[in-house]
C-alpha cells in the first residue's frame, strides 16, 4: 500500500468534507433547533441536529472501537 503524501491525504478529507456537505441534512433543521434552543427557559449544553449527528453517537458507544474506526475512514475515503 502506498503512502499517501500530506497533501494527498489533505485532498482526500477535503472533497470528502466538500462531499458530505452536499449530501448532508438541510440547513432549516439547524435553524429551527437554534430557535428552539434560544427560546427554552433551560437550554442544555449540546443538541444532535441531523441524521448523522443521531446515529452516529449511538454507533460509537455500541461498536468495537476499531470497528468504528474503520467505518470513519471508509466515510472519509482514507485508507
């Protein structure tokens, strides 16, 4: 397997961020959770906006950590 250069390891992550932007939830979602957490009496510290942002966290507290490892990088097409 060869090794991947920074800058080719760089260009990877960055069309597989371009590529789950794009593919990702809409943006109304986000806004009408900040809207809801502006307007709650006693807001808690994070929210899950989002399909990944659901399952994901799930994923990782029952899977073998290099099992989760594994889906991360074939997310992010890295080897």
């Amino acid at each position: 397997m060869p090794i991947l250069t920074l800058k080719t390891l760089r260009d990877v992550i960055r069309s597989s961020v371009y590529q789950a932007i794009a593919q990702g939830d809409n943006p109304d979602k986000v806004a009408q959770a900040i809207v809801r957490v502006a307007s709650s009496q006693s807001p808690r510290l994070r929210y899950r906006v989002g399909n990944e942002a659901q399952w994901l966290p799930r994923l990782k507290a029952i899977l073998p950590d290099q099992l989760f490892r594994f889906g991360a990088r074939k997310r992010l097409n890295l080897p």
